[in-house]
C-alpha cells in the first residue's frame, strides 16, 4: 500500500525544486558580484577548496593550514574567514580548482560531482523520476547552496556498494578514496570484515595508503607533518563553537545542543557509537540484501561520527533510495512509509526545530531509520539462519 503515486511524486518534486531556484535565486541576484546578500561568496564552503587549490599550486602546499595565509587568500575573494581542516588526500582531489576563476570553477565542481551523484542513485533505484527527486531532495540543495564534497562522499560510498559484490576490487578502491573524509570511511571495513568481502577490504586498505603516499609525493610529506600538527583544529570547532551545534546532525552534539557537559556527552555518544557498530556489523555478517546491508552502513555512518554537518546528510539519499525503490515495489507498512518521507525532509526541518526548541532531531531519525533496515533484515527469511 502507498499513498505516493507517480504523478504526486513528480508534482512535489517539482515544487520543492521551483523552490530551491526561486530562493537561491533571490539570494544570490540581490548580492553583489560574486557575494549573495549576507556578503558570504556563492557557494560559500567552496571558497575554503579553491582557496586551498590556489595556495598548493602557487605556493608551499602545507601553507594552507596556517589560518593566517589561508585567510589572504581567502580575501582576495570575499571577506569569510574559514580554516583548511581536510588531510592532504583531500588538497591533491582540489588541486585543479584554482585552474578555473571562483565562479566558473564552482560551476564546474557542483555539476560534476552531482552528475556522479546521480548517477549512482539512479543505478539503485532504477526509475525514470528517480534523478528529478534526488534534485529535489534537501540534501541536495543544502550540499549546492554551501559548494560542499557531499556529492562526492556518496558517490563514493554509494558506488563502492554497488559495485561490490561484482566487483569488489574497484569497490574496495572507490572506498579507499574515502580516506579525504576518514570519518565516514571508519565504518566500511568494519561492514566488510563482517560481511567477508576480503578482497574488497585489501583493495581499500590498499588504495587508502596509495592515496595517502601519492599526496605525499605530489604535495610533500611537510604538508603530513602540518596537518598532523593541526589535527586538534576540527576538533576544537566542535567542542568551543556553539553555534555550529545546531548545525550538526549528529549524536554528540545534539547531547551538547541539549545542555549536557563534555563528558557525558562523550559518554553517551560513545554508547550510540557502540550500538551503531553492533548493528552494522550483525546484518553485513548475516549476509542481508544489498538494500539492507547499504542502509544499515550509512545510517551507522552518521551515528557513528561526531563530525557532520547538514550538507552532508546528502549521504542519506543512498538509504532513502535503496529503501524507497522497496516500498516503490511493494509490501511496506504505511507508517514506514511516512518515515521516510520524513526523513526525506531531515535537511530542513532539523536545522529549523534546533533554532527555535534546541533539540537536534536529526540523530533520532537517522535512529528510526537504522531500526527499519535492522527490522527488514529479521523479516528476511533468509537472515533467520547462520
């Protein structure tokens, strides 16, 4: 039973989409040249990839963690102070960027990245609508409207899962590019290990430490030594900035968000983090369906990780795919159903409720959302025996 047809789908999806145009739209055309109208630059988090870009390929590469230069370079674009915190793996990704000028080159990483986006959702879910609702889905527009990687993180991840039981060398390489953004690759070999994909496991530890010398190389390991000695940077932000909290789907700081000091916090998200890899782990080693098995990973991903911001819910699309195209061919509950319709809407409506109740919901869908695959892999006969 559904109460979602193919018609309702494609009319709602256009409405949020013609919003998404009008909004961003009126941001950005009643700003000033390459500023919208909070005087932030278009594409705002992109400014930190470009401005990194430009200072590896004209200057000393491990420069960009010193705030300080960073911040010149930054300025000679807009007046919006944000520090470099990505590993070295992550500056030999954007090096081409500074090739371009801010705004075409913008262009340029946004319809890349959300065309490889696309394409993996379309490959999970298999319909002609499927790409009009993943641009519709506010993930998508919260990773353009910030110029953020988001495209890519689930590019990777949801290819690798893809591709793995087929081919499970390339998926295990697709996984060890993850190694730009290790907080949502710690999870994977974790699944694989369960799961008995050794041969993917090898290929992305492989690939994982080729990456990392390959930048090395290309970048100088000065520029290791500088990240290692910024390390506590990203770390720092989460702790001290308070105003990020609202910001950030994720368990510890909805416990900060929510009044509770470090170290229960820590405490508590520690237990979510515990239960996440329990979780994931048990249904990748009972051998459940892909849709199962992918859903569990991502949705273990974002409880598992402190570190998240909202853009990158955009992961989310590979869960609310996978187990969309499932209700899509039937047999699912109503009340499932309208989960995830909710969960679809999590990009807006959880920033919203933080602001006006400081109660960050986000953690607690992502929640529900690990108990619907955890119930599916139950109902799955074939997960009843070893």
């Amino acid at each position: 039973m559904t109460f979602l047809s193919k018609k309702r789908i494609t009319v709602y999806a256009g409405i949020f989409i013609s919003a998404y145009l009008l909004i961003w739209g009126c941001w950005i055309f009643t700003g000033s040249g390459l500023l919208d109208r909070t005087g932030k630059p278009i594409g705002a988090d992109f400014l930190v990839f470009w401005s990194a870009s430009s200072m590896a390929r004209t200057g000393d590469p491990a420069s960009v963690y010193d705030f300080q230069k960073f911040y010149k370079v930054e300025q000679t674009i807009a007046d919006y102070p944000n520090p470099w915190v990505y590993p070295p793996t992550y500056l030999l990704m954007v090096l081409p960027l500074s090739l371009l000028p801010y705004l075409p080159s913008f262009i340029v990483w946004i319809l890349s990245t959300c065309c490889i986006y696309l394409i993996v959702i379309r490959r999970i879910a298999p319909h002609p609508i499927t790409a009009w609702l993943a641009l519709a889905y506010p993930g998508t527009f919260q990773n353009i409207v910030h110029g953020q990687n988001g495209f890519l993180s689930t590019a990777l991840l949801g290819g690798g899962l893809l591709l793995l039981d087929n081919f499970p060398l390339m998926a295990g390489i697709l996984f060890g590019l993850l190694c730009y953004k290790p907080h949502f690759a710690i999870l994977v070999p974790i699944a694989l290990a369960a799961g008995k994909y050794w041969k993917a496991l090898a290929a992305m530890v492989v690939s994982s430490v080729c990456f990392i010398l390959l930048s090395g190389i290309a970048l100088g390991w000065r520029t290791w030594a500088a990240f290692y000695n910024n390390i506590s940077s990203p770390i720092m932000i989460l702790i001290q900035e308070k105003s990020l909290w609202i910001k950030m789907p994720t368990t510890f700081a909805s416990f900060l968000l929510a009044g509770f000091n470090l170290s229960l916090a820590g405490a508590f998200h520690g237990f979510v983090m515990f239960g996440a890899v329990i979780i994931v782990a048990w249904v990748w080693y009972k051998e459940a369906p892909l849709y199962i098995r992918g859903s569990a990973l991502i949705s273990g991903i974002l409880l598992f990780t402190p570190y998240a911001y909202y853009y990158d819910l955009s992961l989310l699309a590979l869960p609310l795919a996978w187990l969309g195209w499932e209700c899509f061919r039937g047999g699912w509950e109503l009340m499932e159903q309208r989960i995830l319709i909710i969960i679809w809407l999590l990009p807006i409506i959880a920033p919203s409720i933080a602001i006006a109740l400081g109660l960050q919901i986000s953690p607690i869908l992502i929640g529900f959302l690990l108990f619907i695959t955890l119930r599916q892999s139950y109902e799955n006969k074939s997960l009843l025996t070893p």
